[in-house]
C-alpha cells in the first residue's frame, strides 16, 4: 500500500528497540503507539505508515461497532515539526489475526520476540478461531472487518477515500505446513494472549 504520509527517519530510528523489535519491527507492547510523521496531506481513511496502522476518524467511526469485543489502543499522531495530525490516529487491536496461504506460504519465528512471522503465498484466507473479532489489525498494514459488520456499514465503507476492499474467506483448517508449535503461537496472538506474556 503506497501512503501518503512520510516516514519521520529519525523517529522511527529511534522506535526500534523502544517501541519496536528490533529484529522484526513489531510493537514491543499492547499500548498507544505516538508516531511522528513528516508533513504530508493525507490522501486515504487507512494508511500503514512507520510500522503502525493509521486512520481517519471517519473510519474510526465505522469501525467502533465492532471494536467492542475486546481491547485496542489509539494513538497520537504528530507532524515533525511537532504540529498534531488532525483527524488521524494509530490503531493497534489486542487480538490480531492472520491471513493464512497455501503450502508455499513462509514462516518463522523471530529470534528476538519469538513472534509468528507469516508471509501468505496463494489464495489468501482464515482459519476459524475459538473467537472471531469483528475488528481486527493484520500482521502488516490489513484491518479485518466481519462481514457482518461490514453488511452494516457498507455505504459509510463504500464512503471512505482510497479504501481497497476484498472478502477473505474463513476455513475450518488450514492449507499451510505450519508446525504445531507455530500455529498455537498464532492462536495465542489471534486471542491476544501474547501480549500478556511480554
């Protein structure tokens, strides 16, 4: 996804290993995260900008409804020359879930977080949890969206500025040679007890 914000060099040098893993980039805690961005009108109602997922209040709007099954975080967001991003915030959600693939799909875990890092190769999908979040941040820069709340809200989604939309179907089993061992770290992170451990 090509945004339209900047990467704030400095800040995001910074970031690592305070904010970040060091090794793999991913949020070291479950909290607000406070980016800095340089300056540049935002063009879309989603952005993934400096490892963290950006949007609009418009969409924050959209997204409320099912952000009420379990925690997320919002964060601020600020020019560089220290001026805040009106209408914008960071989003990070507890329980993140995972776009699986095919056998191609690759996978490891991070040396340094012992996170799941997963790269879905072929028709993209989900495997059916023991609790599904009507919202939901990706591994990258995805926010998942029920169906159901999506059926709602679709004119206000229909609405939304530079807004890619495709549905993911949920299986019961997945098409992947995940290990045992990795798919229970994934389930762990999907219920957002991996937060709890770190």
């Amino acid at each position: 996804m090509a945004s339209s914000f900047s990467e704030a060099k400095e800040w995001v040098a910074a970031a690592l290993g305070r904010l970040f893993c060091g090794s793999c980039k991913s949020p070291k805690k479950f909290e607000p995260i406070n980016a800095i961005v340089q300056r540049h009108k935002p063009k879309s109602d989603f952005e993934y900008i400096s490892f963290v997922n950006v949007l609009s209040s418009a969409a924050l709007d959209v997204l409320v409804p099912g952000l009420t099954d379990h925690a997320f975080a919002l964060g601020k967001l600020q020019y560089e020359d220290g001026k805040p991003v009106a209408g914008y915030s960071s989003i990070l959600t507890k329980k993140i879930l995972f776009i699986r693939g095919g056998p191609y799909s690759t996978h490891r875990v991070c040396s340094e977080c012992k996170r799941v890092l997963y790269i879905s190769v072929g028709e993209p999908y989900l495997v059916r949890s023991s609790h599904m979040p009507s919202v939901a941040t990706g591994q990258g820069f995805d926010i998942l969206v029920a169906e159901s709340l999506f059926e709602q809200q679709r004119r206000t989604f229909d609405s939304l500025k530079k807004l890619t939309i495709k549905k993911i179907p949920v299986l019961e089993a997945a098409k992947d040679k995940i290990s045992k061992r990795e798919a229970q770290l994934i389930e762990a992170a999907q219920l957002g007890q991996f937060w709890d451990q770190n």
